[in-house]
C-alpha cells in the first residue's frame, strides 16, 4: 500500500536518521526510514517541505495517529510544523498538527 508524506519543517533541522510510524486503531506499522525526499536532496532542513513516497506491508488505510523519531540527539534540532499524509490508492488526505516525537541513543 503507498503513502505519500508532506513535512513541512520549522527551525532547525536534523542530519540523524527520521522514522515514521503510522496507527491505525490497534494496527501499527514498523519503522520506516524516510531518507529519499522527493524535494530536497537534504531532506529534514529549516524551511523545507519535504515529500516521500513509502510503501508499507501492514493494512493501514487511513492512520488516526504518527509517530515520528530519530537517531540524533535529543536536541537535534527537528521540528516538524505538520504532516499531511496521502493514500496513493483511494487519494484520502490526512492532516496532522499534533506530532509525537521520540528519541533513540545511536
């Protein structure tokens, strides 16, 4: 199944490794690396929107909730104004505000 995400980026900005995962009710996914922005060729800076395209196994339609976390530094200076994530097969749009953020040591 294929999503297409829209970050957009506030200040700062990160060099470490960004994971995305998705919910939908008790349905999760695993981790996803975002590291091919359609956008930029270095995605995660301030300013940018940067867009990707991820294909996930699990049946996961229309997530209720993301999660968003990377390999940095708790400081790392990633902030992420929305997401808008696109179901490529039905076109449904998603628009997320509310963002969790986690932190893992490398």
């Amino acid at each position: 199944m294929g999503h297409k995400g829209f970050l957009s980026l506030g200040m700062g900005g990160t060099d470490a490794k960004v994971n995305i995962r998705m919910h939908e009710g008790d349905k999760i996914t695993s981790d996803i690396l975002l590291n091919n922005s359609l956008t930029h060729n270095n995605p995660f800076e301030a300013g940018h929107t940067d867009v990707f395209e991820i294909g996930i196994s699990e049946n996961i339609t229309s997530p209720n909730r993301i999660e968003i976390f990377h390999n940095g530094k708790k400081h790392d200076g990633l902030y992420m104004k929305w997401i808008e994530i696109m179901n490529m097969n039905t076109l449904e749009r998603k628009w997320f505000e509310k963002i969790d953020y986690f932190f893992f040591e490398k």
